[in-house]
C-alpha cells in the first residue's frame, strides 16, 4: 500500500521524474542495533523499516530511480518487484563506501540525492517537496529531527555529491555550502527511527505498512 497525502501541499504543476536516489541499507541482522522494543524481533524490523523507506521513495512524483545499495539477500530480493527500484551490492566497507557505490551508479545527466533507510514514516510528497527546493540549488540537505544529523543530501546534475551523515552532519554539511532545507520537525522525512524514544513521533508522522504492522500491537503500545 503506497502512501500519498502529508502536511502541507502538493508540488504543483507536473513534475518530470528526473532525480535519482541512493539508499544504504545494512543487513538486517546488524541493523537498527539501537532499536529495541519489547515484543518486536529486530531483524524483521528492520528489514519493514527500509522496505517502508524505499517503496516511499520510489512512489515520489519526482524520483526516476531509487538505488539501494545492501549485502541483505532477503532484502534486496523484496525489493527488486517495487518499480523504479534498482540494487547494488553492498561490498561491506562501511557506510561511506556504499554511498559512494550507490552515487557511482547514478547517472551523471541526473540529479542525485542520498537518503537514509531508516524513515519508516516517509511520505512521497514529503520528499516531493524536498526536491522540489533542493532543485534551485546546487547541493542542499535535509536534517533529522534533532538538527544535529542528516537525512537526505542532495546535488544538482554536474555538481559532486559528497555527502557525510552521523552526528554533527548537520553542521558539516552548513560547512560544506549545502543549502538547509526548511522543512517540519513533525514530517516523516526527518523522523529516522534509531531508538524506541523515536517511535512515538514517527507514529504521529504515519508509519508505512510494513513497519506498522510489526509495531502498532499492544505490548508495543502499553511500552
């Protein structure tokens, strides 16, 4: 089930699908190592969280492609039948090498962005928006809801795409001339999902399906 709607208003207009994004994602049985929640088995979980990201992403009126760069077989197969969906392996030489794999891989002609798998209540307008601004700029960047890290880091076609995510990206990126895209704390582009305290906010937001299933039960609830 793919999720339109979200805060705010459309894009107007008719907007070409021309922007290309990559996804890191880990291998499920490392991933989301943070996260806990009582009743919930994290390998499972974290594979819901990045296929909610990806089928977000790939749903946005402004995404030609999204690449999702993983070494998890079971991942990448859920998500080689989504449309407009591409894999790469992941060689395991850290987030820095899989992103750079993952640009590597988009065409030059495009604009780019990299964003994080782990934003299980994304909305395709959401991200629609965010092009939208970044496209008037030749690198732009979303923070998390903190304002300290990252979520998504763009650049126009011809500009590098060098992007760093972790704490203090936000800042890095400010350094890096990237361009701040004023978006709402409250929207599910900025609410990744590392720690259980995050939950109730990216609930709010509207978790995707996958992820929504596994968490929207009473012993996470009463949590």
């Amino acid at each position: 089930m793919l999720r339109g709607g979200g805060v705010g208003s459309s894009v107007p207009g008719a907007p070409v699908r021309e922007w290309v994004v990559v996804i890191p994602v880990k291998r499920a049985e490392i991933g989301k190592s943070r996260l806990r929640l009582p009743g919930v088995e994290r390998e499972p979980l974290a594979r819901a969280i990045a296929l909610d990201t990806v089928e977000a992403a790939a749903a946005c009126e402004r995404v030609a492609e999204v690449i999702v760069v993983t070494s998890d077989e079971i991942t990448a197969t859920a998500l080689r039948v989504l449309p407009r969906v591409r894999v790469v392996r992941d060689r395991g030489e850290g987030l820095g090498a899989a992103i750079a794999l993952g640009v590597s891989a988009a065409p030059d002609a495009r604009p780019r962005a990299v964003m994080l798998g782990d934003l299980p209540a994304l909305r395709p307008d959401e991200l629609a928006r965010a092009l939208a601004f970044a496209s008037s700029h030749p690198r732009a960047f979303v923070p998390d809801a903190e304002g300290t890290g990252t979520v998504l880091a763009t650049a126009r076609a011809g500009f590098e795409l060098r992007p760093c995510f972790g704490d203090r990206s936000a800042v890095a990126h400010h350094e890096a001339g990237f361009a701040e895209v004023g978006f709402p704390v409250l929207s599910g582009l900025r609410r990744d999902l590392d720690h259980a305290e995050h939950l109730r906010a990216a609930r709010r937001a509207g978790l995707g399906p996958r992820t929504a299933a596994l968490v929207d039960r009473p012993l996470v609830l009463a949590s």
